[in-house]
C-alpha cells in the first residue's frame, strides 16, 4: 500500500516539534591496570587533575597524574571492584564534598557519606576540595580569643580564632584529648564555633570513641566527624583533611566561626607517600619532603580571620603531628611547624610523671594568641610564665643536691604547687573565670603554705566557696574582663576568706 504525502509530512512534522535540541558529550576511556587503590586509565584525553572519574559497581576516581599516553586515578573505593579494560566515564566536576547545616551531628567518610546509620544527609550543595586560601587583603589579624578550658594553654599558648596551632607529641601523650576537651568547651562560648574532627587513618573503635564522648557531653549538636578509617583506601585518607577543610569554609563564608582538628597529618603524609610511589612520582629526599611540605601547607593556609567585608568569620586550625621518641628536629614536624602559627608540644616524661595535659612551656609557644587573649587572663598569665621559668631553672640546679638560699626555696616551693594548679583532668575543661581564680591564687601566694597534694583539693573547694558565697565577685569579673584594684582587693578577700576556713 502507497503512503500518501500528507501522512509524511505530518511524521516529519510530528518529529520536528518533537525534537529538543540537546546534545549529550560524553568522553569514555578504558582501564589499562589497577591494583593498590590506583587505576591507570586510557583515552580521556581532556581530563583535568583533580577530576571525578566514574567506574562500574558505584566506585568514583579522582585524577592525580596527566600523563602522556594515559592519566593515573586514584580510586574512591574498592579496586577489587575494578577489572582491566572496564569502562570510565569523565564527569566534568572536580572533586567535591556535599556541605551544609545538615551535615552538623553526623559522623561521615571523607566524600561526604553518612557513616553513622542516622540516615542520608539532606543537603543539594557541594564545594570544590581544592580551592586556593584566601588572600591577605581579605583577611584581618587574629584579635578573638579561642578558649580551650585547658589552663596550661589558655593562660601561657593562648589560641586565637583564625590561628593555626600545632599540636605534636609522642604517641600516648593526649594529643587528641586537648582537642577533645577544645571542642567541649565551645559548648558555651559566646558566637560557638562549629567542630569539625577529621580523624586520619584512626581505628574505628577509636572514632566511635570520640563520637560518644561528643554526645555525652552535649558537643555533637555543633560538631562534624570526618572519619577515614585505618582499614580504608589510602586515597580517601589523602582526601579527608581537605573535605574536612571545605566543609568548615561553607560555614566560614557565612561569616561563621569554625573550629577544624586534623589528627593526624603524620598519617595524611604516610598516605600521601604510597599514592605518590604508586603513580610513580619522584620518592627521592630531594622531592618526598618539598611535596609533604605543598600537601600540608595549602591545607593550613586556608585556616584564618576573614575582613569584615567578607563576613568576618574565621577558621581556626588545630593539626597534630606525631613524633618519635619526643624527635621534632624530623622532616614531617619541622615542615608543619614552619606552616602553623606556633605549636603546644605534648612531653612524654611530663605524661608519664603526672603532668595531665603534659604541656613542655619551655617548648611549646603560641605566635598570635597573646593579641586574642583576654586582659584578666594576661594580667595573671604574665607572672605564671616567669614563675615557672624561674622553676625550671631551679630545679635543674636543685637535682645536684646543693644547698640552695630561703628565697631559692621558696621560689622551688611555689613551682611545684603552680605545676599542681596547672594539672587537669580530661574531658573538664574550665570556664575562664575559673582559671583566673585559679592562677591568681597561685601567683599571689595563696597556696605557697598548702601541702602539694592537697592543692588539687584546694582549687576545687575554692571554686565551690566563690561561687556559693562570692558570686557577684565572679560574676563581675566576668562581666569586667579585667583585674583593677577594685577587683584585685576582693579576690584577695575571697581568698583570704576561703583560706581560713580550708582544713
């Protein structure tokens, strides 16, 4: 049977008012090998570094090396997944982690999936991983206070808002329990900063350990985890501090304070080292530390104080780095130290001899911080640093048995009960009142007659007697900031007081 003209014509038609336009490119290569977590790829000719690749059975890859005859990826995933010759398909997107308020309260890998069994994250927008810090002029120095509620580091290594602080010591030191303790303490900070933990190469035990800790004491409901895990791919703990960073600078663009604890870069540096030799980069001495250093330093650079044009928020920064044998002179903690604005150096020795948190003041110094900290807590921080100076001189010469002079004496004397007063326990940090109160009893001699032992009692009876009996005194010097002589003569009062009645 014959068409008829008209009845071509109204196909034609029909396909012409039908037709939308669009055209779809896709660039697809193939896998040339895989093994250890890395995928050399063949064919994706315009890919860029950095660029999200897809393979079958869900696993995602990210392009590090450009090569000439192929690109080398780093996978997202499990290899085991992934056989010669599969299929790979460009996405067009560079690296990106999903951000927002959703995130807040859960615990998730380093692309942003939920790994805490609550649920999937709500949220439709995403940030790059990799984006350049910002620049000077969009910056302002470091003038707010961040307050640990440790009284060892916010009395002599104060941290500021937008800082960078190294925490470094020796496995088993409490590295992670400052940080711990930090993040609690923002629980009632004025303008509280969000807490994102990223925990680098952690065991999961570990991770869940942090994550309950949070909860129980009420930090989860301002705080993130980033968790990539000892088990997982090296390339994922590679990724995390830097999904970890993009997810605080969301907030930090919203002219938000964030909080961002990395632990540990040593780990972040060991897997960076296996990505780099599998892909065939340089190992030598020559290139392996000038390529930790560019790996941690465009990670901390975007740690800071925003101008006020820009929202004024900050991201401060707390890495740890892991040493051996108490050795910071090595590569890794040398180039991280040159990176940070000062770093809280954690002694074994101290540690082990009843020094909780076993801060070393001698080695551990704070490069911004004296510029945030507040002005009661400088005026009787200033003394503290010189006592103990003063001590540790002592105390070098006292271990030779000399006789030493009344003054010497007293000087050693009023060391070992400032140590006593500087000593805390974990997962209490105080309120700043609380340290000024503590640390003026100490320098002004208030406990130079106490037995040592008995000077953690002490501290602790005081704050309940100030606070029962003396409570618009404390209320007034937090609301006042400052020592005058006005306040000066009350707490010696108060002191006076509680010291008479002190068994």
């Amino acid at each position: 049977m014959a068409i008829r003209p008209e009845e071509i014509t109204a196909v034609i038609k029909a396909q012409i008012e039908g037709f939308t336009g669009s055209t779809e490119l896709k660039e697809e290569g193939s896998v040339l090998s895989v093994g250890d977590g890395i995928a050399r790829v063949y064919g994706l000719e315009n890919a860029m570094s950095g660029e999200l690749l897809e393979l079958p059975n869900g696993v995602m890859g990210m392009v590090l090396n450009l090569e000439k005859e192929n690109v080398g990826c780093v996978l997202l995933g499990s290899d085991a997944l992934i056989k010669e010759g599969d299929p790979v398909r460009r996405t067009g997107k560079i690296m990106q982690v999903p951000v927002g308020e959703a995130l807040i309260g859960r615990v998730v890998d380093p692309l942003g999936r939920p790994i805490d069994g609550k649920g999937p994250i709500k949220t439709t927008k995403t940030r790059a991983i990799e984006v350049v810090a910002p620049g000077v002029m969009a910056r302002s120095p470091v003038n707010e206070p961040l307050q640990t509620g440790l009284k060892a580091i916010d009395a002599m290594i104060p941290i500021g808002r937008g800082q960078r602080e190294l925490i470094i010591g020796d496995r088993q030191t409490g590295k992670t329990a400052v940080a711990i303790d930090t993040i609690i303490n923002q629980k009632n900070q004025p303008n509280r900063p969000i807490c994102i933990y990223v925990a680098v190469g952690q065991r999961q035990s570990t991770v869940a350990q942090v994550a309950q800790t949070l909860w129980d004491a009420g930090a989860m409901e301002y705080s993130i985890i980033v968790a990539a895990g000892a088990s997982e791919p090296a390339p994922l703990l590679y990724i995390a501090p830097y999904s970890g960073c993009t997810m605080g600078e969301e907030f930090l663009w919203q002219g938000r304070h964030v909080l961002v604890i990395y632990d540990d870069l040593s780990k972040h540096a060991a897997a960076y080292r296996q990505l780099s030799l599998l892909l065939r980069r340089p190992p030598g001495r020559e290139a392996y530390p000038g390529d930790v250093f560019y790996l941690h330093s465009r990670l901390l650079e975007r740690a800071c104080k925003l101008s006020k044009e820009n929202g004024g928020g900050s991201l401060t920064a707390l890495p740890i780095i892991e040493t051996q044998a108490n050795d910071v002179s090595a590569f890794i903690p040398t180039n991280v130290i040159s990176i940070t604005d000062g770093q809280i150096y954690l002694e074994s020795n101290l540690f082990y001899s009843g020094v909780r948190p076993a801060v070393n003041v001698g080695l551990s110094v704070s490069r911004v911080g004296g510029a945030a900290q507040t002005k009661m807590m400088k005026q009787v921080a200033g003394r503290l640093r010189l006592d103990m100076a003063q001590f540790n001189a002592l105390a070098a010469f006292a271990q030779f048995g000399s006789e030493l002079d009344l003054a010497s004496q007293k000087q050693l004397a009023r060391g070992e009960r400032l140590i006593e007063i500087l000593k805390q326990g974990q997962y209490v940090p105080l309120a700043v009142e609380r340290q000024v109160l503590s640390i003026f009893a100490g320098t002004n001699g208030f406990v130079d007659d106490v037995p040592a032992a008995q000077v953690r009692r002490f501290e602790s009876e005081l704050f309940t007697y100030a606070e029962a009996r003396h409570g618009a005194t404390m209320k007034e010097l937090v609301e006042k900031k400052a020592i005058d002589d006005a306040m000066k003569a009350k707490l010696e009062a108060l002191l006076k007081e509680f010291r008479a009645q002190f068994k």
